[in-house]
C-alpha cells in the first residue's frame, strides 16, 4: 500500500479517547462489564433497548437534555429532549397495543427521516414489538415484497405513500391490519388511521412489559449488492453492541453531538442513527433532507457536530466538488468521524486529512453483525485502506474453507481468505426470516462466514479485499476490485470507479473499470489511454484494468454501494436479478 501509516499525535484529541490502549481494553474486555453499564428493565425483568436508549435518561438529570434535533428539508427544526421522548414514544407504544399489536409482531415503517419514524421504531421496540424500516424511496413493489415477508400488522407511512404505494397492494397483504398516517390530521377510514390523533388520545404512560435478551427487536433487509435482500431478524440483546461500540469505534462522551447520516431504512440509520447515540445519553441530529454538499457542511457548522458518521460514497460527493471547506464553513466543533458501508478508498483519508483537517476511520460490519465488528479507533494511527481493528469482544478471522465442512484458520499475516467471525457476540443475527437453511449455511465448522474476502497484516489490521462473489480471476491473479478502483480513484479526474471481472478467453476474465468523471473533465480516448497508463505504474500491468469505460454515474443501491453485479450483467447482456435496492429504480 503506498499511502504512509497516518500517525496519531496529541493534537489529535482535543478530549481523552474513550479507547486510551487498544491492545488492554481488548485482552480484559468481558461482555459483562458491558451489562453493568446498562440499567436493565426495572425489578430485573430483563433487557429493552428503548428502556436503555430514552426511560433511563428521562428518569434522572438528563430528563431535558436535548435527546434528538430534526432538520426539517424546508428549515424547520423540532426538538426533543429525554423527556419528551420518553412520553411520545409511551404513547406510540400503548396506541399500537390497543390496536392489538403485541410482542413480536411486525410494525413497518415507510416513510423519509420524519419524526413519526423515530418515535414508531422507540415506541414498537418499547412494546416488544418489532420494528421493520422501509426505505422511503422504494416502490409499490419492493414495499410489497418486505411487507409481505416481513408479516407487518401495522405500517406507519404518509398520506402520498399510502396513495402511491399501499393501496394498490394491500389486499395481497393478508396480516396488514392498519395504516397509520403520520401527515393526516383525520382518518380516511376505519384500518387507515390519523397518527397525530391516536398519539393525542393515548395515554402517556406505559410500562414496558418484560423482554427477554432474545426477544426480537428489529427485522432488517439487507442493502442487495450481491442479490436478493435477505431480512435479518435482530434482538434486543443487541443493545450490548451499540452501547459499546459506540464508545469505543465512534468514540461518543457524554457532550457530544452526533451525527449519523445513513437513512434508518438501513442497519447502519438504526443502530447508530437512532439508537446508539441514545444510549449514551447525547444529542443525536437527523436531518431529513438528501445529501447537498453546502447543506451538509451548514449542518455541520450550525449544529456544532463534533462526531460524524457517514458512507464513503458521500464522502467522495464531497470530494467531486472542487470546495475548500474549512475555508467556508466553521468545522472547528468536529473532532471525530468515522465510516462505513463500502471501503474506503485511501485517498478518501487523505482528502479528509487536508480539506476537512479530519481524519475519517473506516469500520466494517454488516447488516446481519448488527453492530461494528472492525474498526479504526480514535488512538490508534491509521493506515489508510484498511478497515481496522476487531472491537473489543469480537473475534475475527481469516479463513479457508476445506473439503467436508472444516475450515483452516490462517495464521500467516498479508494472506487472502474469506473474512470469519467467531459467533457469539450479543448483536448476531438469530436468523434470517424465513430462511433457516440459508442462515445455517452461513456458519461452517465454528465460525459465522461473512461473503467478504480480506487479510490481515501483521500488527492486527484487516484489509478488505472484496466481496467473495465480485474476485475477478485474470491470469492466474486473484484481484480485488478495490484495489483497482482505489487506485484510479487517485487520478485527478476520476471521480467513482466500479471494476469488474469480463470473461475472457485467453485469461479467464479481464479487469474492466467503468469510471465516472469529475466535472470539469470529459471522455475522451487520450484520457482513456492516460488512465490506463496510470493504471499500469500503479498495479503492474497484470492487475491494471484492460478496459476502461466512461459513465456518466455508477448503479449503487440505495445506501450507497456501488452494484458491480449489475455492471457485470449488463456488460455480458445478462438479466439484472434483483433491481429493488437500485438507486435509480423508481
Ligand atoms: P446483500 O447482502 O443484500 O448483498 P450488502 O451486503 O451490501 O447487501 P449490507 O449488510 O448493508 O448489505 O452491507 C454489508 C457489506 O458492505 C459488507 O459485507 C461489506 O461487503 C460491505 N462493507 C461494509 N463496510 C465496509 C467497509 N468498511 N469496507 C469494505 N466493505 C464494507
Ligand atoms: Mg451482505
């Protein structure tokens, strides 16, 4: 890797790291000093993530701390303090009970970053029930397919959506028992329901019943890279996770403001974007609107963000724009950030290190870990490209699989495998809906196999190098798409690139990149070659690409990720699969 180690100096932590020694915290670690940190139900009657996230808060001093600030898309800003959330999610959670709605059962919500959603997904989790997110811009028939899996009884959504999407689908949805509408003053008849008007009649009190570590607490599709969203089913156990995570990979205390920028349709929007920051009793922002580069930095100066959480994709929107922020934005309140969703690039860090004076830690997980599993602490220096370090409590590993159901676990450092997690940690997926078989399949001889390829260099950093399904063989050679796109990414024109593996005759397959420009710059043949070129000083002409293309955009889905299934089928002229998660599929 040719970007230097980025050593950490004092200056870098303007308050002490939660994490002060990695190698200590991690060898003592127990789960069980975690459990001490939370309250638990009271009279021991077990264990609720809304309990840990907002009663506790409400029941001491931080009854009117700022909890949850929402930026409306058209400046509006609404305020929530412990106190508040408490009460308006006892009310969410004793309207859906009267509607019938207990433990277990599914309440969906489809909407944008409103604060109806906030409050459904707290006050469902507070009645055991399970809180199912849909992103806000699917259509009528993804939104069919996760409700219908997913059984939800009850679906809180907004008037446009109902009409848009629900109506026609409904009567395929036998469990679906109401429509709460959170935008709608009066009901529309009697299953289609004013949300505001069962929130004003429900009582503000409720008494969370007794919930088992295991019950089930959120059901998660996952983003659909690799093809046909799976729903990951979660438990409430999980909160162990996000609470300790949270200290240690985003390094949350006590004053913080925190920004998550992912959308709760996705894992990453739900555990860090609402109930992580709760948990420690900070200010969580949301801000409705989609991304804008001038916004977001507004949102950042204005509201004093000193922890950010974001996705490589906007980071490299940022990086499109030929802006120099910290030139024209107050960004002295930001002390940390940290990413996640794909890998990031390592000029990525090093955009972040000179444009916004901040160093960005890349963290790995997915949607079925439930939690960060990887990362890059605030103490520990950075080598850019690399995801990190397993948190305290986790225990990954490089694997091979064998003949006959064994693996071997690698011990060399810098040898590819498939990256393995020893199972057991509280915020493991328990299964995935109505998928057992394929769930088991997931776990071979000991150890939970993630689908993504990795190693592991000798002090302990892992380094991603794709996901198993996107490896293109070329000539003998193993090459991850990362590492080609990274590189080329270093070129000043390159804005995205996504790579992939096109069958060759000769050579097995040959590494193809479609590259997105930076505005200011064209197509053009003498680019093409120019890029090729750099491709070859970077990678050696074995892994260089072959072939470059220009788009104009790279498919992502959803959340962000680029599709490289979806490059691959449309070079080859073979069926897209499963477009639900598409960016552009509306
Ligand atoms: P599907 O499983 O439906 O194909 P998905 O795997 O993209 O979709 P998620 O659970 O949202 O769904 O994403 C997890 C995956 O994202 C990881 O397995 C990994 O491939 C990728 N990922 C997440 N964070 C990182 C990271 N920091 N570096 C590299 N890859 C990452
Ligand atoms: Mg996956």
């Amino acid at each position: 890797m040719e970007f230097k180690q980025i050593k950490k100096v004092p200056d870098d932590w303007s308050v002490p790291p939660n994490l002060k020694n990695y190698e200590q915290t991690y060898s003592e670690f127990s789960w069980d000093s975690i459990l001490q940190e939370l309250d638990g139900l009271p009279n021991g009657t077990g264990i609720n993530i809304a309990y840990e996230a907002i009663d506790r808060h409400a029941a001491g001093p931080k009854k009117d701390k700022l909890a949850l600030r929402w930026l409306g898309k058209d400046g509006g800003i609404i305020d929530f303090t412990y106190g508040d959330l408490k009460e308006q999610t006892n009310r969410f959670a004793n309207l859906i009970r009267t509607l019938g709605v207990g433990k277990g059962d599914r309440v969906a919500v489809l909407a944008g970053r409103i604060p109806a959603l906030y409050i459904a997904a707290l006050g469902a989790l507070k009645n055991v029930s399970v809180f199912c997110p849909l992103f806000s811009a699917f259509g009528a028939e993804p939104v069919y397919q996760r409700l219908f899996r997913s059984e939800a009884k009850v679906l809180v959504t907004t008037k446009m959506q109902y009409k848009r999407k629900i109506v026609g689908i409904w009567d395929r949805l036998p469990e679906l028992k109401y429509v709460l509408l959170a935008d709608v003053e009066e009901d529309l008849q009697e299953n289609v329901l004013s949300l505001p008007k069962l929130m004003a009649k429900a009582s503000p009190e409720f008494t969370i019943p007794a919930t088992d570590p295991e019950d089930m607490s959120c059901l998660h599709f996952t983003s659909g890279t690799t093809g046909m969203p799976k729903g990951a089913v979660h438990v409430h156990k999980a909160v162990m996770v996000h609470y300790m995570t949270a200290r240690y990979a985003l390094d949350l205390h006590d004053d913080d403001i925190f920004w998550c920028t992912a959308d709760p349709g996705w894992v990453t929007g739900t555990s860090y974007g609402v109930i992580a920051p709760l948990l420690h009793g900070i200010t969580n922002i949301v801000d409705e609107a989609e991304f804008d580069a001038e916004r977001w930095y507004t949102i950042l100066q204005d509201q004093k963000v000193t922890v950010w959480y974001t996705a490589p994709t906007a980071i490299r929107r940022l990086m499109r724009l030929d802006m120099k922020p910290r030139e024209l934005y107050d960004l002295s309140h930001l002390r940390f950030s940290a990413s996640v969703g794909e890998p990031l690039n390592p000029e990525a860090v090093v955009w972040g290190k000179e444009m916004l004076h901040l160093l960005i830690h890349d963290n790995w997980w997915q949607t079925e870990t439930g939690g960060i599993m990887i990362s890059n602490y605030s103490v520990m220096d950075i080598r850019p490209g690399s995801m990190g370090r397993p948190l305290p409590g986790i225990e990954p590993a490089i694997i091979h699989k064998l003949e006959g159901g064994k693996v071997e676990v690698e011990t060399r450092p810098n040898v590819e495998g498939e990256l393995a997690l020893k199972p057991g940690w509280p915020s493991m997926f328990r299964t995935y809906l109505n998928d057992e078989d394929r769930y088991k399949k997931c776990f071979v001889d000991g150890w939970y196999i993630t689908g993504d390829l990795a190693e592991r260099d000798e002090d302990g950093y892992f380094w991603f190098i794709g996901r198993a399904d996107d490896i293109i063989k070329t000539a003998g050679h193993m090459v991850g798409p990362f590492e080609v796109e990274s590189a080329l990414m270093e070129h000043p024109a390159v804005a995205e690139v996504g790579v992939i593996g096109k069958p060759d005759p000769v050579i097995g397959e040959l590494v193809k990149a479609f590259v997105a420009l930076k505005p200011g710059f064209n197509p053009s043949d003498d680019l093409r070659m120019e890029l090729q070129g750099f491709g070859r000083i970077k990678l050696g002409s074995a892994v260089a690409p072959k072939e470059i293309e220009f788009v104009e955009y790279l498919p992502k889905t959803r959340s962000g990720k680029i599709m490289r299934r979806l490059l691959k089928a449309r070079e080859l002229g073979l069926p897209e699969g499963d477009t639900s998660t598409l960016e552009t599929a509306e």
